[in-house]
C-alpha cells in the first residue's frame, strides 16, 4: 500500500513482517545495482502473533530496530474496491473516492482508512476516465496494528498488502509488454493478481486454502482443485475483456510442497501455460539455506514480496 501510516527510517532494503496463524515471518531483501536481490535474512518465529511481549522479545534478539520495517495486513482485515478516479486536483482524490465508495462498504466509511492505486490505462486509446482500486480498512484495525508495533518498540515503517508483495515478486518475472497471472496459496486461501508493466491490475481471493489441499484425501482435493481452476478461467476472461489491451500469457504458481499435483492439473485444463516459481531462481538466498525447500518458501512467500517493496508514485 502506497504509504499507510509511515514513518521514516534510514536502513538499506525492508524487513517485511507477516503474521500467520501461529507465528510470524520475517524477509529482509536488499537490492543491489544488478543481479538478483539478496535475501539476508529470512526466519519463521513460532509465538502468539497477536502477544506484545513475544514480539517485542523477537525484535531485541533479531534487532528489528536497525531496519526499515513494513508488515501487511491479513485476508479480511481491508476491502479492496474498483472504481473510477473522479475528476478532482489530486489533493481532493481521497476525499472523493470516500464519498463514492461509501456504500459499497459494511462499516460506517467515518470508520474507514482509505489508500488508492491507479491502475494504467490504454496508451493507444483516446482519453478517458482513470480506473483506481480504493483499499479501505477499518481505523481500528489500523490502529491496533500500530499499537502492537509501538508496544514492542520496533520500529514499524509502513503498512502494507498481500496484493502489493505478491505485485512485487511478479514485477521481476513479467515478460515485456505482457500481463502475467499468479497465483499463491497460504493459510487464508488463494490470491490472484494480474500485473503488467510491474502494477496492479486486477486480484481475486480464492477461498482454498494450502491446508485443506494439504489435509484432503483424493477426491476432496479433485474438488478443490476443480474450485481452483473455475475461478481462474473466470478471472483469466474477465480480465481479458476488461484489459483487452494486455495479453496474460501465462500463469505462475507461487511455491508449493512438492507432490501438490495443482500443476499439473491446471495444465491440463486451462488455456494458458502453467509454470511453478522457485524463489531460489529470483532471489539469491545463498545465506539461507531453509529456501530450498519449496514449503519454507511457500510460507515465507509473502514476506519476501513485501520485502521488495519500492516507494509507490504519488497520486
């Protein structure tokens, strides 16, 4: 997310922090001037995520204090809405995206912390509206992120989204002038984004989790993955007809344990190529050995993506 709640802090590359259900993960990226981005440190922490005193012991033993520091927010705690960019000087755009999306909201939008994207338009075709994707979270939850921050005294720079990270990953394996489709599973279900040109287009949640493909029996999971690709066919044409400008001509799949058989799968049933990601090809993670198993990466995911986090444009 462009700038949540930020702060300042001079410390080379981000250590993105993502909370998962019995822990927390950490990814440190720093960029270099060429190469490949490399991961210095890359750690999942057993504790109760949502315990101040368990995080701020983490943040003096790993000295979280002399990082630029970002975390993300979890599936249901910010909408994300599309709409049209009214026409207004920029410095009137929040509020008057607040007043469009009022209704399309179920909490008061007074409660509402409102950050807008752009997404691109059509270079070759006449002028018009600009579509924007409005992410609104509730102040509270906001709020209480920062405050969980605040108690442990790390240092918490910027608030950020799954969308985004997952952006951030696909920026660097896009091919040029094409859309790329991924897809990643997690603790919370599947996430699709579509991107072109390194931004955000267009994502989808998928209520699959890697857990129940993990935990189900053949033919449970012959069902997941049947959900799974329905909605990737309808996401794949509805993007086509929305962006028609932009050829998706593949669909990378985030790392997952090896045995999964999703690959496969959605290689015999969709229209476009299939490929898996392996971060080790991306990232050089020469000083973290864990990374070279596919499940490690699965669940470090979305931390190394929010780890390569750039300053977005200002609207």
């Amino acid at each position: 997310m462009k700038n949540l709640f930020r702060r300042n802090r001079n410390t080379e590359g981000w250590l993105a922090i993502n909370f998962l259900q019995d822990g927390v993960c950490l990814g440190h990226v720093q960029r270099g001037s060429g190469g490949r981005p490399v991961v210095t440190l890359c750690s999942i922490e057993e504790m109760d995520p949502a315990s101040a005193p368990a995080l701020e012991k983490l943040g003096k033993e790993m000295r979280l204090g002399s990082y630029q520091v970002s975390t993300l927010l979890r599936s249901g705690e910010y909408h994300m809405l599309a709409v049209e960019a009214p026409n207004v000087p920029p410095a009137e755009l929040k509020t008057a995206v607040r007043w469009r999306i009022k209704d399309m909201l179920d909490f008061h939008i007074d409660d509402a912390t409102i950050d807008l994207l752009t997404i691109p338009v059509d270079k070759n075709a006449p002028p018009k509206s600009r579509s924007m994707i409005a992410v609104a979270a509730r102040n509270h939850e906001i709020q209480r992120r920062i405050n969980l921050f605040e108690e442990t005294q790390i240092p918490l720079s910027v608030i950020d989204i799954p969308e985004l990270a997952q952006r951030n990953i696909a920026a660097f394996i896009e091919e040029e002038g094409r859309g790329l489709a991924m897809l990643s599973l997690g603790e919370e279900g599947g996430l699709l984004t579509f991107t072109a040109h390194g931004e955000l287009y267009f994502s989808r949640h998928i209520d699959v989790s890697l857990a129940q493909l993990l935990e189900a029996d053949s033919a449970q999971r012959q069902t997941y993955f049947e959900r799974i690709t329905l909605a990737l066919q309808r996401s794949l044409d509805h993007f086509d007809r929305q962006f028609h400008y932009i050829s998706a001509n593949r669909l990378v799949l985030a790392p997952m344990p090896q045995g999964l058989g999703l690959k496969e799968y959605l290689s015999n049933n969709l229209y476009v190529p299939v490929e898996s990601l392996d971060l080790a090809a991306l990232f050089d993670t020469s000083k973290i050995p864990a990374l070279a198993d596919p499940t490690y990466q699965a669940r470090c995911f979305l931390s190394l993506g929010g780890a390569l986090r750039l300053e977005e444009k200002a609207l």
